[in-house]
C-alpha cells in the first residue's frame, strides 16, 4: 500500500496530520479562555447574569477542546522519539529544556487552576473563581509563548553553536528564545487564536439569533463576538504584513515561494492567481497586479524581490504548496475583515445587527473560517522552510528516523483512523453542545465566599434588582 512512498515522506505526512487536528483545539483554547476570563469579570463588574450564563455554557465547551488539545499534543510528542528521532538527539539540548519550561510554567499553571474554574465558583466564591480564569487564560498565552519561541528559533536559529558529534549546543538563551521571528509570530498566532474564537463564538450566536433573536443570551455572545472581528482582524492583517517583513529579511526563498515570484524583479508584480511549476521555474497562467509586490514587501515600488531561481534547486520550497496554502489565509483574514466592518456598519442603522439575517448567515457559514486560516498558515510556515527542520542548519532528509516506510505508513493508518473517530466525536460532542440554548446558570450555593465577604447568590440578587 505504501510501497510508492519512502520513509520521510511519510514522517512528514504523518507529522502534519498529526499537528492539524492538534492545532485546532489550542486555537480555539487560547481565545476561548480569555473570552471566559472577559465573561467571568463582565458578571463580577456588571452584575448582569447573561455573562455567567455565557460563561456556564462556554466553560462545558472549552473542557472538552482543552482536553482534545492536550491529548492529540501528547501523541504528537512521541513523533519526536520515534519518526524524528536523529533531529531530537541533534537539536534536544535546545528544544528540549523549552518544551520543559512550556510544561513547568504553563501547563501546571493551566491545569491548577482548571478545576478550580470549571467547579469552583460556589466553593472558592466570585473573586477567586475569577483569578483561577485569569490564570487558565494566562497559561494558554505562556504555552503559546514557549511553543513559538521554539518554532521560531527553527525558522531563524540563533544562539547556539554545533558541538563535534553535531548536536546544537546553547550558548545564549536570550537569543534562542527571542529569536528575531519570534515576536512577529507570537504576535501573529495570538491574534490568530483570537481570530478563530470570534468567529466560531459569532457563529454559534448568529445560530441562536436565527432562531430567535430577541434572546439576550445569543445577542450578547454575537455582539462580542462581532467587536472581537472588528478590532482584531485589522490588527492581524497589520501584523501579517510586519511577519512578513521579517520573513523577507531571513527567510527571502519561503517569500518567494509565496509571492509565486521565480526570477528576481525590480518592481515585482502582486501575482493574485497563478500556477507555480516547481520543475519549468515558472509561474503559468498570471493574474497579477504590476509593482504591487514590491510595494507590500519593500514599501517601494521598485524595491527588488529575489526570486526562487537565486537560491540552489535543492535549497527552494515547494512553491506550489505555500502559493496557495498563503493565498487561502490571505483570502480568509480579509473576508473576516469584511465580516466585521460589514457588523460595524450595522451598528449605526436602526435595526442593528440583530435583525440583520444576512449577516447572520454569512457568519454562522463563516464558523470553520479561523481554523482553516490557522491550517493554512501553519503549511505556508513550515512548508515554506523546507528542505530544513532548522533552517539554513539541518535539512529535514537529515532529521528523520532510520525507519522502514512501511512501519510508518501502518501507523499514519493507524492515527487516521483512530483520529477521525475520536476526534470526530469530540467534534460532534462540541457542536452539540453549541446547538444547545444557554440555559440560566442555577447552581449558585449560599456558601460564604472566602475571598469577598458575600455569597454567589447575594451577588446574582444584587443584579436581579438592579
């Protein structure tokens, strides 16, 4: 069955499937944690119970993708012990003491003060339950922070020296960590997380308000959500374009492969479509705008872009690949702009944003819309820095495992299969539970609360009132 593939094609196949599913759910986490912590302080500031019965029904959900996140996370690290065995014996006393500080700092932090924030809020009281959010949300950010900070010296190595026997020896964490990508992609993938839950949030409100929308519940996630796109999607194409700058600067080949740019130009045209042919060195079939490609990447109209054609034939990416997967998370990061321009403007008209059916079914359609931008530009990274695992240092042909291709092919099998059913009933679990009204959260207990002097009820009739 595998008989047409060798080993590492397979590690690598097997490697990004692997990652895809597990990209989603810390996509999703990251945002939708901070998005719990907003809630949770929204009710402790305003009073208003539709926030903690956001929270309710959005804590159940996150539950269940943080657990799916540290699950597929798991069985995605064995993949460095077995398919990619030499490139963890190579790069392991760089990486490894990072992933160990990912563990220690965020990992506990988060799943300390899980429990807390998912039963605690009648045991703790309202302000500690709130800090225990606080800290869930915190440690998303920090797990981010340290899981970038690796991917990121990869891209832009830095800070180390390579020992006779070739393992990358540390010599400077200050530079490996804050490599020179490494703020531009945090920032990026931050934004990103953001990005995603707003529009699966959004969704799910205009789900409930297509329904019904004179309900409170469903109007106030949807507003959020809508203000989340409108603020942040900018931002992320601000930020994007930075990224880019960045990458020009250190990675100009993975730039290339992007713009579908093959010979070096002075005033490079912004090719909108076209078909990169990796063997003829030629983009087939332009549809470009003239000068815009320099102008986005050098801020001058004649500014020079190198082509894939300066850099050896074994040392390019696969232009195909990045041209597209680049153009699917362009192409997405502006339709969700339009989204949350399009909800701005409704804002300002009589019947606002809640009446308005169209808007509500281009965001429940727009649901998938995050996720596959964050696929989409996972490939254009790391797609886009082949044939290196660290790039310019190690080549990916030098990183793999001495394994059978058949002993791989079985288990990508293996994971597929396993995947899709378990992955895909957690999925369908979550969409379920996203079917779901929001219900009044009612398990409020007349427990003094250790932190505030009053009890989650008093607080929830001091709102009742008001």
């Amino acid at each position: 069955m595998f008989e047409h593939f060798d080993a590492i094609t397979l590690a690598r196949i097997q490697f990004g499937f692997t990652i895809s599913f597990h990209f989603i759910f810390p996509s999703f986490s990251i945002g939708l944690a901070s998005y719990l912590a907003v809630l949770n302080g929204l009710w402790l500031w305003k009073k208003d119970r539709v926030y903690l019965d956001l929270f309710n029904y959005w804590k159940k959900i996150f539950a269940v993708a943080f657990g799916m996140g540290v699950v597929s996370g798991i069985v995605m690290s064995y993949q460095f012990g077995t398919n990619w065995s030499v490139f963890s014996d190579k790069a392991g006393p760089v990486i490894g003491p990072l992933m160990g500080y990912e563990v220690l700092t965020a990992f506990f932090l988060e799943a300390g003060f899980l429990g807390v924030m998912l039963f605690g809020l009648t045991r703790v009281g309202p302000k500690l339950h709130f800090l225990a959010t606080l800290m869930v949300a915190i440690g998303t950010l920090v797990s981010a922070t340290w899981i970038i900070a690796v991917n990121s010296w990869m891209q832009t190595p830095q800070g180390f020296e390579i020992s006779p026997n070739g393992q990358f020896i540390p010599v400077d964490w200050w530079a490996i960590v804050f490599s020179p990508s490494f703020p531009y992609r945090l920032t990026h993938t931050v934004l990103a997380a953001y990005l995603t839950t707003a529009f699966f949030v959004g969704a799910i409100g205009a789900l409930h308000l297509l329904r019904d929308n004179t309900q409170k519940s469903a109007r106030k996630m949807f507003s959020m959500a809508m203000w989340m796109a409108t603020v942040v999607a900018p931002l992320q194409i601000f930020a994007g374009d930075m990224h880019g700058l960045n990458t020009l600067e250190y990675q100009p080949a993975k730039i290339a492969a992007m713009e579908g740019d093959f010979e070096t130009q002075a005033g490079a045209p912004l090719i909108l479509f076209g078909i990169p042919d990796d063997a003829g060195a030629v983009t087939r079939y332009q549809i470009a705008i003239p000068k815009l490609g320099s102008l986005i990447l050098t801020h001058r109209a004649d500014g020079v872009i190198k082509g894939l054609k300066e850099f050896p034939v074994d040392a390019r990416p696969p232009a195909q690949i990045v041209f597209w997967s680049f153009r699917v998370m362009v192409g997405l990061g502006f339709a969700m702009l339009g989204v949350g321009l399009w909800s701005l403007v409704r804002r300002f008209k009589r019947d606002g944003i809640y009446n308005d059916k169209w808007l509500h079914r281009v965001s429940l359609i727009m649901a998938p819309a995050g996720f596959i931008a964050v696929i989409a530009g996972w490939i254009t990274t790391e797609v886009g820095r082949q044939p290196f695992t660290i790039y310019n240092q190690l080549r990916t042909a030098q990183s793999v495992a001495p394994i059978d291709a058949a002993a791989v092919g079985t288990s990508l099998l293996a994971f597929i299969i396993v995947y899709f059913f378990v992955f895909g009933a957690g999925i369908f679990y979550i969409l379920r539970m996203c079917n779901a009204v929001p219900k009044p959260f009612d398990d409020i207990s007349h427990a003094p609360s250790r932190s505030s002097g009053i009890t989650p009820a008093m607080a929830l009739a001091t709102e009742e009132k008001n």
